[in-house]
C-alpha cells in the first residue's frame, strides 16, 4: 500500500509524510523487518519526505512500532533508518507525548534532518531543547 501511495502523491506533485502503519506494525517481527521496509519505500520517494511516529497512546495497533517495546530501542532503529537514508528524509516527527523523548531523538538526529513538534501542550520548551 505503500508504494501505490507514494506514486498517486508523487504523480501530482505533493509531499510525502510517511506514517507509521497498522499494517506494518501488525506483520512485522523485528526491527530488521522495519529498517528493509522503511528503505524500500524510501528508495522509490522522488524528494525528502517526513516520517511520522505515531505512538501507540494515539493508536494501540501501533504498540511495538520499530519492533521494540522500549523507546531506546525504536530509537536506535529509527534513526538507523533515517541514517541510511538521509537524502530521502527531511525530518521527522513524533507524537509520544513526551519532550524529553523528543528533545533526546532531536539531539540524535543526523546534520540537516529536522524535528518537526506539533506539541501542544510543551511547544516553548521543544522549541528551545
């Protein structure tokens, strides 16, 4: 499914946020399988997009995401990804509700590779992290 939505985007133009999938999550069994199905889906993208990580607080189905229960452990593998794949990806953003965990990825985060917050609640001290 993913390939068909980035093409159809693609086609006309529009930009690309990569969400994390129910599907994925759902067939996936180790952080390997994550990282070979991330750099698939990142080899086919035309331009820099935008990964989002979703939390499982939003969507149970998501429990697991990056095939670890820990967040230092989806941790590493996403920014494995993203550091395999730094010319197809522009930033990132994560909904965990959490600053410290988003100021720690931010920190990690590989030269040109942004942090995009949506957070509500904690925006003046994400801003500054």
């Amino acid at each position: 499914a993913y390939f068909e939505q980035l093409e159809a985007i693609q086609k006309v133009g529009g930009r690309l946020i990569v969400m994390a999938s129910r599907a994925l999550a759902a067939v996936a069994r180790s952080p390997e399988d994550y990282v070979s199905i991330y750099g698939d889906v990142l080899a086919r993208c035309d331009r820099p997009v935008i990964l989002h990580w979703l939390g499982e607080m939003f969507d149970p189905a998501l429990k697991g995401y990056w095939g670890a229960a820990r967040f230092e452990d989806a941790l590493e593998t996403v920014l494995a990804i993203i550091g395999n794949n730094t010319a197809r990806v522009d930033g990132i953003k994560i909904s965990l509700l959490d600053k410290e965990k988003e100021i720690a990825m931010r920190r990690r985060l590989p030269a040109g590779v942004k942090m995009y917050t949506g957070d509500d609640f904690n925006y003046p001290e994400l801003i500054a992290g």
